[in-house]
C-alpha cells in the first residue's frame, strides 16, 4: 500500500495516522472500521466478481467506499495495520453452525502483535456483529467488550460442542432469526461462475472445500498451540487455527461462499454496520435499526426506497438493487 493509498484508507474510516502501532491504535482503528466500512454481500447478488487481490481489495472499500465479507474485510484491514507498523498474520477459521463446524478458510480473522508488552490480539471488522474492540489472544478468563461478554478457549475445552444455538452462522445483533439475517433460503441464481481469474481451481459447486495440499505442519512458531474456540456470551462463534496464511489461500473457500447453495451468502443479502449506539442493516428490503437495545424494522416499499437507505445508511451507491436469485424468479 503506498502513501496516497494509506491516506485514502485512514480518511475512509475516519481516522487520524497513529503515532506507533500500539494497542490504544490498533482498538480505535478496529472500532473505526466497524463504524465506516459495512459488512455486506451485496456483490454476490449483483454478479460483481469478487477478488482477493490486494489492489482490488482497496478499490472497492476505499476507492468505490463499499463493503465485503470476511475475506475482504480483514483482507483490507490486514494491509491497512501493515502498512501502519503492525506484525498482522492472516488466520483461517471454522464457523459454527448447525451443531458442526464449516468447511476449511470458512473465515479469516487476524492476528496483531501491537508495539510494547502488550502481547498478541485477535482483530476481527469482517464477522459481522462481533467484538467492538480486538481480543486478548492470550487471555482465557472473561473479556467483556460493548457487543458483550467473549472469551478464547482451548478447542478441546469443550466450549464448541453446546447445544444452545450457535451465534457464529446465526442472525447479526438485532436482526431477524435465519440463515443469515432472516432471509427464506433460495438457489443461486444461474450457473455458478469458475473460480477468480489466477485462484486454484474451487470444489464442485455445494461441496465445501477441504484442506490445501502442502499446508505449514503446525502453529506460528512461538505461538501459542493449538486451535481456539471464540465465545460470545457462552455461544461458540468459530475456530481459529494458529498457523500464519497467506490471502490466496483463502480463494477458494470464497469462490465456494459466493457460488454454493450451501452457502448462506448465496440466500439472503445482508448490509450491516456498528452505530454509536447499536446497528443499522438492510436485510432484503427491510431497513432495521437497533439503538440502545431497542430494535425498529421499517419495509422499505420500493426499488428507489432501497437504493436510498444503502446510499444514506451506508454511503453505497448502486444503480440496481441486489436481487437474490429465488426473488428475481
């Protein structure tokens, strides 16, 4: 990222350059970004390619002021807290969901070693409704954040095998219950598309993808071993593999996510963004607000009324609503 990028990026989400890369920058970055840049799928139901490369990961969130999903939001993030001095890996992680686990590089998630003792912190703008604030990697007690009570375990501690329901694959804080924000479950539109333009070839289309061949042999060297289960308020949200990745390694798990019936990304679409007080998200064509823990829902009675409340909530503008497949039908 050069300098003009970097500038654009920090005027993006509405932050000053910090003097270091230590801990007091890294949580008002993370909460920056959550506020400014929406976590969306919106490219997917619009028949945008969507590209792990780094250029594009910063045209569209910063140049075109758009979102994305996991992928390009820690994707972006990750080359933001480079780019300012921060040691950053990229992390692979499993969502829970349906009393299981996802497919491999179901999630990316990152890994931020701040300036001074501080330690390691797990920094996440790409999970939807998550923790405001990064998470002590090393902390296994309480960690209490404005989006609630979180907590890192040991996987084999047991946490992600519960019954109750599974935050991680479930509805954004304040949204309706389903598959992703409360959308009925539809086919993907068409044929899916091949895999991005210089990825390896994804899975058969419903079929989650397995493992990459040649993958490290183990943990990040000096890190803690393991994998480690991410707790919200006592619901398991996903696994984290503590072994460094590298962006392309996550393409096909993204082609898959954009393309698969089994995806739930392919069935509903969602835009969601942190508030100062609660969210604001567009699940379909319902406008829905939470402030202080009171949750509005407004339907939206027209294409124009949609395309008005993704440029106003969120700064996105579009010339065609995103339509899922089983609705264009």
């Amino acid at each position: 990222m050069n300098d003009k990028e970097l500038a654009a990026y920090l005027d993006r989400i509405g932050a000053g350059r910090p003097a270091k890369a230590d801990t007091a920058a890294l949580r008002s970055l993370h909460r920056a970004h959550l506020l400014t840049v929406p976590f969306e799928n919106l490219s997917i139901h619009l028949g945008e390619p969507i590209s792990l490369e780094p250029g594009e990961l910063i045209d569209k969130i910063v140049t075109r002021r758009r979102g994305g999903f996991c992928y390009e939001l820690n994707g972006a993030f990750a080359l933001l807290l480079g780019a300012l001095g921060f040691d950053v890996r990229l992390l692979a992680a499993r969502v829970f969901g349906d009393g299981r686990l996802g497919p491999p590089f179901d999630h990316l998630a990152l890994l931020v070693r701040t300036t001074g003792r501080d330690g390691l912190w797990l920094a996440d703008v790409g999970f939807g409704s998550h923790s405001d604030f990064p998470l002590r990697l090393g902390e296994r007690g309480q960690q209490d954040d404005p989006a609630g009570s979180f907590r890192l375990a040991e996987a084999d501690a047991g946490y992600g095998l519960g019954t109750g329901p599974l935050a991680g694959t479930g509805p954004l804080a304040g949204e309706p219950a389903g598959p992703l924000a409360g959308e009925p479950a539809g086919p993907l539109a068409g044929e899916p598309p091949g895999p991005l333009a210089g990825e390896p070839a994804g899975p058969l289309a419903g079929e989650p993808p397995g493992p990459l061949a040649g993958e490290p042999p183990g943990p990040l060297a000096g890190e803690p071993a393991g994998d480690i289960d991410v707790i919200r308020d006592g619901q398991p949200q996903y696994r984290i593999e503590l072994r460094e990745r590298a962006l392309a390694d996550f393409g096909p798990t993204c082609w898959w996510q954009q393309t698969s019936p089994e995806s739930h990304f392919t069935r509903t679409t969602i835009c969601s963004r942190l508030t100062a007080d609660g969210r604001i998200s567009i699940s379909g064509r319902t406008l829905i607000r939470t402030a202080d823990g009171k949750r509005t829902e407004e339907e939206l009675p027209d294409a124009a009324a949609v395309l008005a409340a993704y440029r106003d909530h969120f700064g996105i503008l579009l010339d065609q609503v995103p339509v899922v497949a089983a609705d264009a039908g």
